[in-house]
C-alpha cells in the first residue's frame, strides 16, 4: 500500500473539443442568393448613413432625421442578422428562437 498501488486512476482521460474556427463563422445557414443579398443591404444601408451624415445644414431637417433614423436602424438590424446567421449564436439559440426574432 505504500507504493500507491491501491491508488489508480478511476477516471477517463479527458476528451479534447472539437476545432472550431476562428469566430465561429460559418456559411451554411444563409447560402445561395441570401448572403451576397444581406451583404449589399449593409453596405448600401451603411452608405446611407454616411451620405446622411454629409449634409451640414439644412432647411427643414425633419425628413432627414427620419432617414437618418431609418437607415441606422436598417444597418444595425442587417449587421445582427449577418452575425446570427454566419456565426455559431445560430446553433446556440436554436431555429425556433431565431425565426421568431
């Protein structure tokens, strides 16, 4: 008993987790037309957003906060639906929560 013959390992070795690449980032949840389609959404919704923020002065501003408010919003909304579906959140949500998001 001295020579730690009594004391063996019960447990397994450990497994190693699967690779995963960098980010996460994956293409298999919006393919075909859907990608290059969102892609140009963002930039044309981010090009919006840096015309807006062009104009100095105006004379009635009003339309030009809500444009400026509308195409902020289409440019978040398209950058968080691109991370969902290009990234491992897809998997990690699940398709019922993202179809309702």
């Amino acid at each position: 008993m001295e020579n730690g013959a009594v004391y063996n390992e019960t447990t397994e070795p450990e497994a190693k987790a699967p690779r995963r690449r960098p980010l996460g980032c994956t293409l298999q949840h919006l393919w075909g037309w859907r990608l290059p389609v969102k892609v140009v959404q963002t930039i044309f919704s981010f090009v919006a957003v840096v015309c807006e923020e062009v104009v100095y002065d105006c004379i009635t501003c009003s339309g030009l906060y809500f444009f400026e408010f509308v195409s902020c919003s289409a440019f978040l909304l398209s950058l968080l639906i691109l991370y969902v579906y290009c990234t491992d959140l897809y998997e990690s949500l699940g398709e019922d929560k993202v179809q309702k998001l």
